[in-house]
C-alpha cells in the first residue's frame, strides 16, 4: 500500500511540474497583435492611431501572458506540495 501511494504522488507531482513548466512556456511565446488587426491589416497612417493599436496590442499579450503565469505559479505549487507529500509518505508512513 505504500509503494502504490508513493508512486501514486509522485506520477503526479511530475504531471503537474510538466504542466507549470509547459504554462511557462506558452506565456514566453505569447504574440502582440496591435488592436487594429481584427479591422484592418492595414496600419493605420496617424502615428498616434498606430501607436494605440500596438498599445492595446501588448495589453492584450500581458494580460494573456500573465494569466498563463498564474496558472504556472499555481501548478509548481502544487508540484511542490505534492513533492513534500511524497518525501513524507515515503519516510514516515509506517
């Protein structure tokens, strides 16, 4: 019964180091799409049009990067949790 615990907690805390390192990623990668895009392809000719729209653009990507970020966060805790569970079970499960 042990050993199926331990093994238990341990798949899962790699599963959930897999997940935060691969929320990491996609926050990394995260494109700027400047506000117009869903308008026009064109840029716009004012300079202070273009500039809003690439303003909005990377308010969108932070906002979406930093979303993923959390999650990221929230799974290494969890990973971490997980590990410390697993550390315990293993040495002081009698």
């Amino acid at each position: 019964m042990k050993v199926l615990v331990i093994v238990v907690l341990t798949l899962a805390t790699v599963i959930t180091g897999v997940a935060a390192a691969l929320f990491s990623l996609q926050s990394t990668r995260v494109p700027v799409v400047p506000g117009w895009d869903g308008i026009s392809t064109i840029e716009p000719v004012d300079p202070a049009q273009a500039n809003a729209g690439w303003t909005v653009g990377l308010l969108n990507a932070n906002n979406k990067s930093s979303d993923l970020n959390r999650k990221a966060a929230w799974s290494a805790l969890a990973a971490a949790v997980l590990g410390a569970l697993t550390g315990f079970a293993a040495l002081w499960w009698p």
